[in-house]
C-alpha cells in the first residue's frame, strides 16, 4: 500500500512538474538552457530530458522507501548498524532476542527528560533493574524515519562502551520490517512489509513462531525437536543442560570449555560448559542436515546466535511469519581456544576450549600472561581490541613465570 501511494505521489509530482515545464514561454527556458539551444526543437527535446530525470529520480526514493541496505560492522558475531536519534548518528547491535529497544545510561543523559517515564529492564542473566524510559522525537534506521519511538536506558558497560555500542535495536522495531541478512558481505537489506521479494524464491522455511516479543525457532537434533530464541544479539548457540542431556548421543564431537560472557547489564560471568558440534535439520525436509557449534549452559535458554548461520543469508518477515535460510558456505571455524582479560593490571586467562592444543600446553583458567606476541596491556579495553582484531594464525604468550608458550590457530570442526 505504501510503495502504491509512493509511486501515486511520484506521478502526481512529474505530472505537476512536466505542467510547469510547459508553461514556460520558450525565451523563458532559452535563458536557462545551453547557449547552443537555439530553437523550438531542441526546447522540447530538454523538456523530455528534464521529465525523464525527475521520473527516475522518483522511482528511486520511491524504491530507496522499500528496499533499504545498511551496512553493518561484525563485532564479535554481533552485527552493530548505524542509527540516527534526532539526527545525531549512533551504533546499536540488531538484537532478535531484545523485546524493546535500549540506549546506554551515558548516551540516554543527553536526551530530554521531559519526556520520559521508567520502566524494568531483564538482561540475559535475568537481572532486573528500574531504568528511565524515553521518547525521542525522530529515530532513523535506513530511509524510516519512526517518531515518538520509545528508549529504555540500561546501565553502562564497559564491554559496550570499549566495542562503541550505544545501545541495542530490539523487537519492537525490528518486527516493523521484512530483513534480509547477509552475513557473509555483513550488509542487512531492510524491506517494506508490502513489498514482494523474488530474491528468496530458492530459500528454505524453518519452523519459526512468534511467542509475544520472542522469535522462535523448532530445530530438529538427532530424533528431538528443540525449541530456541532466535536471538541475533548473541554470538553464540546454546543449549540448556536439559535439552543438552536429550540430545548427547548425536553429537558428533564436544570439548569442555570454560567461556566468559557477557550481557546489558553484566559483564564477565564465567561458566563450565560443554562446546561441541552436532548436525541438525533447520528445514522440514529430514535429507537437509546442517553441522552447527553449539553450547551447553548451565544460566540462560536455548537460542540461535549469529554463529548458526555462517557465512550464508537469512530472510526474516514477522508480519508473514517467516524465516528463512539459503546455506551455501561451509563453516570452518579456526580459534585460538582461549582469550585474556586485565584484572588488577595482570593479563589472566579468562576462556578456554580444552581442544587438544590446549591441554598438551596445559594452560588454565587464571593464569597470568607477561606479554601476547611481545605486548603487554595493562588496559581491558585495549586488549579485547587486539584479540578481535589480531589476525595472526600464530598466538605467543609468555607466562609471569618465564614460560613461552605458541598457539596455532587450529579447526574444531
């Protein structure tokens, strides 16, 4: 409906335009055309020219009002889209698995509190705080311009604050939209809910619902049917030990890891885990087998992260209750197995997959590292910048203890 009111509007203005154009005296347009246009013809001619150009530069805004690319930056697995708040530009992760949209405490201080109320925030952990709820006059996502959309502010964090996130683009405006991903050129494609898109003719539907504000997706493992968030504000898929104990005897390789993760408002909190790889059946046709990574945990629920996907494209619509899934690339992911942080101004080991690497090297949870490829950090921030960014196949730590120690990026698939 709206592309044909668009498309309307654009007709009325050409025709509106092309009115004016010939209502001109010909000394009139003489005067601003070429001095070598010097007769009727060639008058007519611009007028045609002229009108060509406003009916293309219409039938691009009108398509640039449908279909919308965004280009997004990959953050740990997480895709961090610019938005603009009255204007001013900002970066929020596009998160399936947050019910409303949130903007970080610092940045919400410079919104006007006048128009504000509060509300509670759940983070992933479950922990709940009061927050100020506000509502800005103009939000920007691509071409859409919302108003009076709502902001609940969370605590600061230093994970985001380090990644410069500002905040978190949930569900509320996200359902809005039809959204094509790709994942592999990290662009998203935002689509006008009324618009036909031939592009996923050749996609397959998984089973996928809306329970409220939570996405869904029913993934069949081995003979189990597993129920999950479909969550794009996560890096990682995850199992809870439950559904874990169900499907053990279909997994096809595991490793013990101890992982650090983190969440809006809780940042660092460690758990002991299983990581390992399964095949599952994404789509109703039992011959289409995907090998995934998954997580056990012991704190949160099953969901789908961005990791699922690999390097392939999805299609999602909630107005048509689809989701959709093209797998072309195959995932190989190579790690490292382990990553640091800075406490009390000694790098520590802070996650480890227990590959085989890893335990021949013997390294554990907490132990102090002097230098990573002969630096030394002494700040968070600085780094987990350098562990996204490093990308050497080979890993050299020295140990406060004198002891060097070389990783080599390895496959656990």
């Amino acid at each position: 409906m709206k592309q044909t009111v668009m498309r309307i509007i654009g007709l009325i203005t050409i025709k509106n335009l092309k009115n004016k154009i010939d209502s001109l005296p010909l000394a009139e347009i003489k005067k601003t055309s070429s001095p070598y246009t010097s007769n009727d013809k060639k008058c007519n001619s611009m007028r045609k020219y002229l009108i060509l150009l406003i009916v293309l530069i219409i039938n691009d805004c009108t398509f640039a009002q449908t279909h919308d690319t965004i280009k997004f930056v990959n953050v740990m697995g997480l895709m961090k889209v610019p938005i603009q708040i009255n204007g001013i530009e900002h970066y929020f992760i596009f998160d399936t698995g947050a019910e409303c949209t949130v903007i970080r405490e610092d940045e919400g201080d410079k919104l006007d509190k006048t128009n504000s109320t509060t509300d509670t925030l759940n983070d992933s952990f479950d922990k709940v705080t009061i927050q100020t709820k506000y509502f800005v006059k103009s939000f920007k996502i691509g071409c859409s311009n919302l108003n009076n959309q709502s902001l609940v502010a969370f605590p600061n964090s230093s994970f985001f604050n380090c990644l410069g996130i500002e905040g978190v683009l949930g569900v509320d405006i996200i359902k809005q939209f039809d959204w094509l991903i790709d994942f592999e050129n990290q662009y998203l494609i935002k689509i006008d809910t009324s618009s036909s898109n031939k592009d996923i003719s050749d996609y397959f539907a998984l089973n996928f619902y809306e329970n409220g504000f939570r996405p869904r997706i029913k993934l069949r493992i081995g003979d189990k049917i597993i129920d999950l968030l479909f969550d794009s504000g996560s890096n990682t898929n995850q199992l809870d030990s439950g559904s874990f104990q169900t499907i053990k005897k279909d997994i096809k390789r595991s490793y013990n890891q101890i992982s650090s993760a983190s969440g809006a408002t809780t940042f660092d909190k460690q758990t002991k885990e299983s990581c390992f790889l399964i095949n599952t059946q994404p789509f109703n046709n039992d011959s289409n087998k995907y090998t995934a990574e998954f997580n056990s945990i012991s704190v949160g629920e099953n969901k789908i992260g961005n990791t699922y996907w690999g390097q392939n494209k999805i299609f999602l619509s909630w107005t048509k209750n689809k989701l959709l899934f093209k797998p072309i690339n195959i995932q190989n992911k190579k790690t490292f197995g382990i990553t640091f942080k800075v406490k009390n101004d000694t790098v520590i080991v802070n996650s480890i997959v227990y590959t085989e690497q890893i335990l021949n090297l013997g390294l554990h949870i907490g132990d102090k590292i002097k230098t990573i490829n002969g630096r030394i950090f002494k700040d968070n921030c600085e780094l987990l910048k350098y562990q996204l960014h490093n990308k050497e196949n080979n890993l050299t730590i020295e140990l406060l203890n004198g002891k060097q120690i070389t990783l080599n990026k390895e496959s656990i698939y």
